[in-house]
C-alpha cells in the first residue's frame, strides 16, 4: 500500500494523447514559457478531455463575464483596493465558493466540479480550481496573481514584488498570513520544501493542477491519462514532492518499479525531510524483490516520522520475512502503541516470540491478545495452535473448545479440534469433532478434503475399514494432493503409537495402487504379508500382486489396437459426480481393467451393412422419416448420410452389431473413463463449458434442417476426449451394456470393473445429443431408457477388452427395484 501524498482537499492525479482545443497543446506546455501560455484554452482543453460535450462558446462566455465584472480593479488605487474587487466579483457578483459535497478526502462528490466546466456551471469548486478561476481573470486583466501551494491545499497571492496579499479561494478570498498556513498543515518548525509557500507563475501553477487532474483520472481508472498528467506536472515542477510521488504510484499501479523508484527517488531529493517519499519508496523496493533496501527506506521514514504506523507495519512484515524477530518484535510493540486497533500487531508479536524460542512468552502473549480482542476468532485459534505445538494437548483442547462453543460453524476448529483428540489417543472424540466439522465445512475452503482424510485415519485406527476407504476415495477426488498427506499420516502412526496394527502398511498400499502407482504400492503389501501373513487382507494384497505379475502390459496392449478403436489403459479413474442428480452420486473412483473403444461413433452405413447381413430379423431398425437410413429391397445410408452416426436404433440392435463385430457395448464405468479421461474431467475435452466449436447440441428438427442436426462421426476434433475418442457430449446418445440403478454407485465392490446389474427395465445412455441443452453434455450425466426403445437421437459405439474377457470381472448384482420419481428421464414418443 502506497502512501499518497495528496490525500484531500486539492491535490490529485492521470496518461493520453489528447485531443485539445485550438491554441492549447498540452504536450508542449514545459517546454513553453509561461507568457506563451493561454489559461482560458490550456483549461478548456483539460476540460474537454474530461467531457468532450463541454459547451466551448459558453465557457468563453462566462469567463468573459467573470472579467467584465472584475474591470473596475484595473482604476483602483491601491494592491488592496484592486484584491478587494477581485474578491466582489468572483463571490459576491459571481457566486463561486467552495463546494459543500465533499468524500472523506475533501474532493468534490461531483467529478466535474474538480474542473474549469464544472466550477462554471455549478459555481462550486475546491481550492484548485477557485484559484485558477482568479488566475485566468488576473491573466486577462494583467494584474500580477500569482499560485501558492501546499501539501493539502492552494491558494493565490497579489505578488507585484514589493507587496504580497494571501487570497484563500474556499474562503471568499480571505485574507491569512503564510504563518496561519504553516500551523494548519503542521509545517510549523519543520524543513519546508522549496516549492511549498512560494509564488509560482500560470506555468508552475498549472503543473500543480497537472498533478490534480492525473490523480482524478486515476480514480476513474485511467492510469494512462493518469501517468500522462503527472508526466507533465513533474516536467513542470521538479521540486513538487507531491507530483513526483503520485507519479511513482501511478507506475507502481502499472507494475513498472524502475520507472516508479526512480520518482521516489526524486521526491526524495526534493524534499530530503519528507517521511513519505521514503515510505513510498521501501514499497516499491520491496515490490521490486530489494528488501535490504525497503528496510533501509522504510527505516529513514520512521527516523524522521517516529509516529509513523503503516511504516512500522511494515518493517514488522519485512523483518517476518526476513526471520529478524527482534526486530520484528520491535516495531510490533511500536506499531501497537501507535494503532492500539492493529490487531495484526497484538497477533504477530506471538509469531516473534516462538521466532526467539520463547513459546511460553508467546502463549502470555496470546492471552493478552484474547483479553484484549476478545471477539477475536483467529486469537483463540492461534492461541490454541501454538499449545498443540507445546505439546500441551490438555490446555490446547480446552481453547479449541472455548472456540468451537462460541463459533459452532468453524469448520477448521472441529477438524483441528479432532486431530488433537488424536494427538492424546481418543479416537472416538476425535471422529465425532471432525465429523462436526465436515458437517459445517464449504467446499470452496478446502477443508473437506481434510477432514475426511483425518476420518479415514480414525476410522482405520478404529477397525471401520470399509469406512475408511469410503473417507479417503473421497479426499482424493476431492484433492489429488491428499495423497502425499495420507501417506505421512499413515507413517506417522505407524511409527509412534500404532505401530502394532499391521492394517496402515495394507492402507499406505492401498492408496498408492488406487492412484495408479503400483510399484510404491507393491513395498507395502509385502510388508504387511510379512507382518500379517494370515490378515484380513492378505487374499487381497496377494491377488494385486499377482494380478500385476501375470496382467497384460500396456505397451504390449497398445500394439494390438484394433482398427477404428483407442486404447485404454488400466487403472483408477474419477466416476460419477456430488454436483448434479442424485444417481451420480457420490463421486469416487473406480479401478477397470484395460480395454479399447471406438473412436468414432457407429456410422450409418456401417449399420446399414449389419443389418443387411442379419436380415434385420429382430427389428434392430425400423425405416422412418428421422432414422438416417432408408430401405429399398436392401438398408442403405441416405445420400450424403454416410458419415453420420446411425440413430433410431435400440439397445438390442446396439447391442447385435457390437456382437457381429466380435466386440461389445462398453460398460457405464468404461465409457465414462473413456470420456473423462484419468483426471476426471467434467467434459470430454476439459472443464470449460460447451461450445459450438466442441460438440453438436441444442439443435431443433425441422423441415429444412431435418438431419443436419447432426453432423459426421468424425467431427469436432477440438472436443475429443483425453484418450481421442469423438463426439462423447452431443451429436447422438450412446447405448452403453449397463441396466440403470440410480443407487449403484453407492456400493464400494461396485468400484473395481463394475459390469452393471444383471437385469433391470431400463438401458443407460450417455453423452447428450443434438437435441440436448448444454447442460446435459457433461460426461457423468445418466440418461436410460427402455432397450426396445428408438429414437431420432439414440447410437453407440463399441468396446473390446484388452485382455480377451467379454465382460470386465466384477461383481454382478440383481437389480433392486426402487422409485423413481425425480431423477428418471422420460423417453419421447417414438417416431
């Protein structure tokens, strides 16, 4: 954070080529003398690239006005006498004064009134513009008004070199003495810059305005126009400290440090005694990677401004950084006595004194905090970590539940809660605090991953094996980097006081063959077979290992890949989704065994030759005005329908033709992987939503289009799925061999080569077709429909198994029959 030099009532900040009035050009204005100068055009042209709709004629107009009125101070006798009318004419005939809409910096509420226009239409201004109003009528009358600045503020001053009158524009033009104004912005005593309090000429003047109109494009995120104004205003003004910080911060804003170092260091220059330029340049330091030397600036700002808070802060951030505690620790204190509201100072001095190795300290510390801040979550949490890292399990579970009680929705002090039941060996307390905290957890926190890789540890430890898997499939798809801290979890058991249960060398092996890294894996089960020969898994771990031994490889599978067809290798992939209908649900991964499928979906007159081949005989087609086929003594693809992809056609014409090519329909879990490929993406081509240039949906039949709604089986290459399989989201729904059981996926045997239920009264499709919405497309959505059922928008493709097997070996079960209300997609009538 930046600290602006300019923060209210006149001073502001903005980069353009702009496009002026005739006579005025900005760009040029440094390098002209200030008697080239016009006030009247240079303030137009600013005000037009504001607002191009700005009445030229009657801006003239009223400044024409404006200086009749004051002609009479031309036949006064005296500087006074002359102020005075000056004064009359501007606020008494004119009516300008101050605005009273003011934000809490002082600038106008209204944009406009920052500018010439808006001062003249409104007759309310602040202390730049007023002054520049007398500016322009001292301009067209010749009387020598001169601009005076200040930090915060600008006025002007009769200066004929002999006699010198302060006239305050927000003030009616009143009169106050160069003291007043040192005392009202504390320069009283200190170095005052060479560009503050002195008369400058309409040239000097104008950079100071500069450097207000660059900060109010600033503020309307023009950082350009904003670099383009203070360019000029510096250009103009060298000593103005103010310009040269702003500008430092508009390159800041721009990412471009060297450019915005190299300003600080020139407001520094100009002003060697200002703490600000030296705060604002330890910033850019630190933002550049220096922070030798931002600790180095940020100290000469607190050496000159030792009451300096955000200077403080953060030379307790930098020395946090850099492991300094103690001194860290030292501007901590400071900043707390300076912002007793900084609860980040209370907080982080804890964090300093565990840095020193004095935890007993920070723990005082913390309680101080509590006391002090005592609806202070993050104190009673830290508070309650720091004992946990004591080892104090005790007094840390009396914090966690002081914390728990006062905020029952804290997701992560359940889960912390839990883990220090562990710590102090009760299991049961610490399923039931982390199942509190799961319960209360957001998805987008992360903590859910957490939390049920914490419950498959307990549950593990507490003999709920089956449950225990359940908890960690799912903190793998929810996270993929659970891995790594299951793992240590698991170590870290198996090395300290549950080192006797042989069942976390099977799960630290199970996990790593789930995530398909079968060699780690294989370490562990020998141990545990070592270890526990006759143990509840041992079956198991040694049919893994030999499975791996006598199992088809890869590299050999992928050298006999049928034609037409992709390969798909062995292993774990994410099924199923939490996000949408309830028979996806829940998500979890599921183990296939290798096999192909085809990369294209069934064409029309490759169906067509089927059927000509078996005679059609069971009705696996019925000729009709949508089906992509049409019969004439024999079946045939329409002209031009070729490529297509056969439709109208039910699951037991599907089902033939795959047979009649010594193939199969893919199963459900098998034509999802193929779609999802390994990570699980939610579309075959990734997660980004659909488009019309990854796959044919949301089209409408009509007497035109008729079967242009769908496209060739080899379309939409940009939407092929991982392992380069086309059109798995839209074109035509796929028959898959699986009878629909909205509850299948609830069972974990259903997770390895699952091959459906036995029977059942509906058929599953996927993909979504081309009269599907886009929300239908994405590659776990279960769609099912009665086998004999024909529709415009139903096809296939087929599958093979690697390793010869006709169906993947998994366990078969018999349908139960349950309601389906909600979730059942109705079969259109049949055309």
């Amino acid at each position: 954070m930046y600290r602006s030099v300019l923060l209210s009532l006149c001073f502001v900040l903005f980069w353009a080529t702009t496009a002026l009035a005739e006579g005025a050009n900005l760009e040029s204005i440094p390098t002209r003398s200030s008697e080239q100068i016009d006030l009247t055009e240079t303030l137009l042209a600013i005000s037009k690239e504001w607002n191009p709709q700005v009445d030229e004629a009657d801006f003239r107009k009223q400044l024409d006005q404006l200086t009749e009125w004051a002609q009479p101070a031309l036949s006064a006798n005296s500087p006074r006498e002359k102020v005075d009318l000056l004064r009359r004419a501007i606020h008494g005939q004119g009516g300008y004064r101050y605005t009273d809409e003011v934000d809490a910096r002082g600038f106008p509420v209204n944009s406009e009134e920052l500018f010439m226009h808006g001062l003249l239409k409104t007759k309310r201004g602040y202390c730049m513009n007023l002054s520049l109003l007398y500016l322009v009528v001292a301009e067209r009358l010749g009387l020598p008004i001169k601009g005076v600045a200040l930090p915060n503020h600008f006025f002007v001053r009769w200066d004929d070199g002999t006699e010198r009158i302060n006239i305050d524009g927000t003030e009616g033009g009143a009169e106050f003495s160069d003291g007043f104004y040192l005392n009202r912005f504390g320069m009283k005593g200190q170095p005052v810059s060479a560009f503050y309090l002195k008369s400058l000429n309409k040239k000097q003047t104008l950079g100071a305005y500069f450097s207000n109109v660059g900060m109010v494009f600033y503020q309307n995120l023009n950082s350009r126009k904003a670099v383009f104004y203070l360019s000029l205003s510096v250009a103009i003004n060298p000593l103005s400290v103010e310009a040269h910080n702003n500008l430092g911060n508009m390159y800041s804003e721009l990412n471009e440090n060297d450019q915005a170092i190299q300003q600080y260091q020139r407001a520094v220059a100009a002003e060697p005694g200002n703490a600000d330029s030296y705060f604002n340049l330890g910033m850019a330091y630190d933002k550049a990677g220096n922070t030798d030397q931002a600790v180095e600036s940020l100290l000469q700002a607190v050496q000159l401004n030792p009451g300096f808070p955000a200077a403080h802060d953060s030379l307790a951030r930098l020395f946090l950084f850099q492991r300094n505690y103690a001194g860290a620790l030292l501007h901590l204190k400071k900043l707390s006595s300076l912002a007793p509201e900084s609860v980040w100072a209370f907080m982080e001095m804890s964090t300093a004194y565990l840095g020193l190795g004095v935890p007993e300290i920070a723990v005082l510390s913390l309680r101080h905090t509590v006391k002090r801040f005592p609806d202070l979550m993050q104190a009673l949490e830290k508070l309650a970590e720091i004992l946990y890292r004591m080892g104090d399990y005790d007094q840390a579970l009396e914090q966690q539940a002081v914390l728990v009680d006062r905020w029952p929705d804290f997701a992560k002090g359940h889960i912390q809660m839990g883990w220090t039941y562990y710590k102090r060996g009760d299991i049961a307390n610490a399923i039931k605090s982390t199942e509190k905290g799961l319960a209360v957890a957001d998805k987008a926190s992360g903590l859910i991953p957490l939390a049920e890789m914490n419950l498959g540890l307990f549950s593990l430890l507490e003999g709920q094996y089956d449950r225990a898997k359940s908890f960690y499939n799912k903190a793998l798809i929810e996270n993929a980097e659970s891995l790594e801290g299951i793992l240590a979890d698991l170590e870290e058991a198996r090395s300290g006081s549950f080192s006797d249960k042989t069942e976390l060398d099977y799960f630290s092996g199970w996990v790593l063959h789930s995530t398909g890294k079968v060699p780690a894996a294989e370490k562990f089960f020998q141990r545990y077979l070592q270890r526990d020969p006759e143990g509840l898994f041992a079956d198991e771990v040694r049919s893994a290992l030999q499975s791996e031994k006598e199992g088809l490889s890869g590299e050999l599978a992928l050298k006999n890949v049928p034609e037409g067809m992709v390969f798909v290798p062995k292993g774990y992939f994410i099924m199923g989704s939490d996000d949408h209908g309830l028979d996806e649900a829940p998500q979890h991964k599921t183990y296939l065994d290798a096999y192909y499928i085809d990369q294209y979906e069934v064409r029309a007159k490759d169906f067509a030759e089927f059927l000509n081949s078996v005679n059609n005989t069971k009705g696996y087609y019925e000729d009709n005005v949508r089906g992509v086929l049409v019969y004439n003594d024999r079946f045939s693809a329409r002209e031009g329908m070729e490529n297509l992809p056969i439709n109208n056609v039910n699951w037991y014409g599907a089902s033939k033709y795959c047979e009649w090519k010594k193939q199969r329909l893919p199963t459900e879990a098998e034509w999802e992987k193929a779609a999802r490929g390994p990570s699980g993406n939610i579309y075959p081509w990734g997660n980004t939503l659909p488009h019309s240039s990854l796959a044919r949906y949301n089209q409408h039949w009509t007497e035109e289009i008729k079967h242009g709604v769908m496209m060739p089986v080899d379309s939409y290459a940009e939407g092929k799925s991982f392992y380069g399989t086309y059109n798995m989201a839209g074109n035509v729904k796929e028959w898959v061999d699986d009878w629909f059981d909205r509850e299948y996926y609830d069972d974990p045997a259903n997770h390895i080569n699952p091959p459906g239920q036995i029977g059942g009264e509906f058929k599953v499709l996927k993909g979504g077709s081309w009269r599907d919405l886009s929300g239908f497309l994405y590659a776990s959505f279960r769609n099912n429909s009665y086998p004999d059922t024909r529709m415009a928008d139903y096809g296939f493709r087929c599958a093979k198994s690697a390793e010869g097997k006709k169906i993947p070996q998994g366990k078969r079960q018999l349908t139960q029959w349950k309601p389906w209300h909600l979730l059942h997609r109705v079969a259109e009538a049949r055309y």
